[in-house]
C-alpha cells in the first residue's frame, strides 16, 4: 500500500498507522466496494484473511483464474505452468558430484538421491 493511501486512509478513519507495520483496510460490511469509512477498519493481513472468510469473499488463486478466463482457458493455463514449472512429468538426482534427470515413476539408483546439488 502506498504511503499517500495509508495516509489518505488514516486521515479518513481518524487514526494513525505504527510505522514498518503491513496493514490492509478491511471491510466490517464484508463489501470490498465499501468505501463507507464507519465500514473500514485497518488490519493485519491475517485479520483480513480471517475477515475474507467469516464474509464469504475470499477466492482462492484457482477460482479467480476461472472467473476471469472460464474454465477452459484456466486449465490450458495450469497445464501450460505444469510443462514449464515442472519439467514435463521428470525430476532431478544427484549423487553428491552429478545430476540428472529420471522420468517420474523410474527407481532412484543406489548412492543417488532426490533434488539437486546445492551450490556452497
């Protein structure tokens, strides 16, 4: 949130922020077009969340992605992520000096294990 907002929005709901604190504006009316300021409170980012859920607005990412794009071009999109995030069905192994690359479902070898070498 940008000082000028945090300020604009204090100076509205009649109080100060606690500098280096993450604060979001939350909705008692669980409206988030409200911008009535006897509906507004300042909270953490848990106590938005929580606030999300007790009113029935909270999305999760899926469902967002669903609304915006429909269902068809939601799951084309997470496929297309799947390919690129998660090397198209392969995972990595190490034996402490190699790597390399096992398609999901072959046996580890001996001395090899799961993930990369992590670099010192």
């Amino acid at each position: 949130m940008s000082s000028y907002f945090k300020g604009l929005m204090a100076h509205i709901l009649d109080t100060t922020i606690p500098s280096g604190m993450k604060i979001h504006v939350c909705h008692a009316c669980g409206n988030e077009k409200c911008s009535n300021p006897n509906h507004l409170y300042f909270g953490s980012p848990k106590e938005n969340a929580q606030d999300s859920i007790k009113h029935g607005t909270m999305v999760n990412a899926w469902q967002a992605k669903v609304d915006k794009y429909g269902y068809e071009k939601a799951l084309s999109m997470m496929r297309e992520h799947q390919k690129r995030v998660c090397g198209k069905g392969t995972f990595y192994i190490n034996d402490g000096t190699k790597i390399k690359r096992l398609k999901i479902g072959e046996e580890i070898p001996n001395g090899w294990s799961k993930g990369r070498i992590k670099k010192k």
